[in-house]
C-alpha cells in the first residue's frame, strides 16, 4: 500500500546530531569543529580557519558539550 503524495510537501525529514565526545577522543584531545543552528550544521578545518563547509537539514541537534567530564 502506498501513501498518497502531497504536491509540494517533502516526504523525507533529514536530522542530524552532533554527539559528545568519547573518552578517547577527550583524551587525545580532540576539538570541536563544529558550528550548528537549529537547521545547519558548519563545519571548519582546523588547520585552515578559511576552509569551512555548511550543510542544511530539516533539523539538527546539539549535545555535545566540550567541557562534560564522565
């Protein structure tokens, strides 16, 4: 059985979520590179402020927090 369409309407939803870091990753001392709205992600290399990507998606989350400790 098939849904019927809506003209107009997206029938795919797109998140994201950008997780904390591991243990490992904290101990090798890993930065975040990561820069989020509540619908784009931007993503900058660390070696080259310049160098930076954007992505859009229907919704994006944050829970990733740099100074949390286990």
């Amino acid at each position: 059985m098939r849904a019927k369409e809506a003209p107009g309407k997206d029938c795919v939803k797109v998140a994201v979520r950008v997780r904390p870091f591991i243990k490992r990753e904290r101990d090798a001392g890993s930065q975040c590179i990561i820069t989020m709205t509540s619908t784009s992600i931007i993503i900058q290399d660390p070696r080259d402020c310049q160098n930076r990507r954007a992505f859009c998606f229907d919704y994006a989350y944050w829970s990733h927090n740099c100074f949390a400790r286990d």
